[in-house]
C-alpha cells in the first residue's frame, strides 16, 4: 500500500506549492489536487518532483456531465485536453464523474442538465461518452477512476450517487485503463453497508479514500469503524493506494500519526 496526500485538504493556511513539502516531510511522495485548470499544474508537478514524488491526480473542472447529451461535445473536447495535460506533466491518474461540478460560496453545485432526460437517458448517454473517452485513453498511459459522489454533499442531483451503480459503470465498460475508488465519506454519507459494498466490488476496486462521516477529518473523528475497514482490506489482499481525502482536526502530524496507526503501510 502506499498514502496519497490531497492538497486541496491539508496545509491550507498557504498558497497551495508551499503545501507539496509538508507534506513531503511527513513522508508522502504521492500528491493530489482538484481542478487541473484552476491549479498551477506546471508549477505543482515540478514541486512535486523537487521533493522526490509524482503529482498524482487530478480532474477537469470544466469536464461537464456525461448525463447530459447536451455536454457531449464538451465533453470529449475537455477529455481530449486533460489526456495531453496528464501526458506532458506526468500524471498517471484521471478522476471522472457523471455531472459537472461548481464550487460556489463555499458549496459544491452540480450543473443543471440541457434538457428534462430521464435517468435510464442520462445513464445510456454516460455509457456511449465514456466508451468514445476511453478510445483516447487508450492512447496514453493515463487511468481513468470513477468514484460514487453522495447526494448530501453537494447542492442538486448526480446520476452516479451510489457504489453500486460506479461499480456496474466499470464493469460495462470493462477495460483495463477504467477502474473504481472506494471512497469511504461519500459511500457512509450516500449508501452505507460500507464492508458489503467494498466486498462486493474489491474486484474493480483499485484505490481507497479515507475520511470520517460527517466532517471528513481523519479516521476516528466521527462514525465510521475504520478498524473493521481496514481488517477487510487485509483480509481481501488490498494493495493500493490510500487517499488522505480529509481535513486534520488537529495538526497534520497528529492526522498521520492516526492515519498510520489504522492503516500502516505493510
């Protein structure tokens, strides 16, 4: 196993370059960022390399929503662009979502949709977009990770709101280069049966985030019983990436000392 820190969570008291060697001094040399257009992505993937790591991953914040027919168009042309972004500065991993995201006021909005398409639409849709996606991907060597987004965190409705379905999202679309993160926060918050789920789809499952429910601090903040998690990832063979997609409640020393109590590299 191996910790990827997000800098969009720790460290934010500074400019976001000045977060990648905090972070590097508690050990991480896998680093992940929101918003690939807004970030100094140049800037970020040379510190990153500076301190003897990799800017790990990112997303398009201008990708639109694969629901949506109306998107279709922008969202090839965005994948196109994210694809040569990965490639040129290094970035092995891509995150996609089925609706656009718009942080606003301190809140997250999903986009409204072009027109009134029923679900079973919006989810046939998601399917041909990423079909004609993974054909470019394929061309690189960029993963491409879907992730379920509960519907309590954001403002309005996304189509891929529950593990479930992302896992049968994966599945149809069955290739290599396409695989699923189980993100503990979102799952507990939209879905919960956290141990059933992650069982249920381990075969598809390539990553792990962590984050307690409901203020998405570090492991034993809140209600999620990170300690039977953990007995299951090792019980199922897990040797992947686990995210630090939290906010410490105290300070980030304190955060990775719990963090490596609960889920030690082996």
């Amino acid at each position: 196993m191996d910790y990827t820190g997000y800098l969009d969570f720790w460290f934010t008291d500074r400019p976001v370059i000045e977060r990648v060697a905090p972070f590097a001094e508690l050990g991480l040399r896998h680093f992940n960022v929101f918003f690939w257009r807004q970030a100094p992505i140049a800037e970020l993937a040379a510190e990153c390399r500076r301190v003897g790591g990799r800017l790990y991953s990112t997303f398009d914040d201008d990708m639109g929503s694969l629901a949506d027919p109306g998107d279709n168009a922008m969202t090839l042309r965005s994948w196109a662009e994210s694809l040569e972004m990965a490639e040129q500065y290094g970035i092995p991993v891509l995150y996609i979502f089925s609706n656009q995201i718009e942080p606003a006021g301190g809140v997250d909005w999903v986009r409204r949709l072009s027109g009134n398409y029923p679900e079973g639409e919006q989810y046939a849709n998601l399917l041909d977009q990423t079909e004609k996606i993974m054909k470019l991907v394929e061309q690189t060597s960029v993963e491409v990770r879907v992730e379920c987004l509960n519907n309590f965190h954001f403002i309005g409705k996304i189509l891929v709101d529950n593990p479930r379905l992302a896992a049968d999202w994966v599945r149809r679309i069955d290739h290599p280069q396409f695989r699923l993160t189980f993100d503990v926060y979102h799952q507990q918050r939209g879905s919960g049966d956290l141990l059933w789920n992650l069982e249920q789809n381990f075969d598809v499952t390539t990553a792990v985030h962590i984050g307690d429910v409901p203020t998405r601090q570090e492991p034993g903040t809140g209600e999620i019983n990170f300690p039977n998690i953990r007995a299951k990832l090792r019980q199922l063979g897990f040797d992947g990436e686990i995210g630090l997609e939290f906010s410490p409640s105290t300070t980030p020393a304190e955060a990775m000392a719990r963090t490596r109590e609960l889920f030690p590299l082996e």
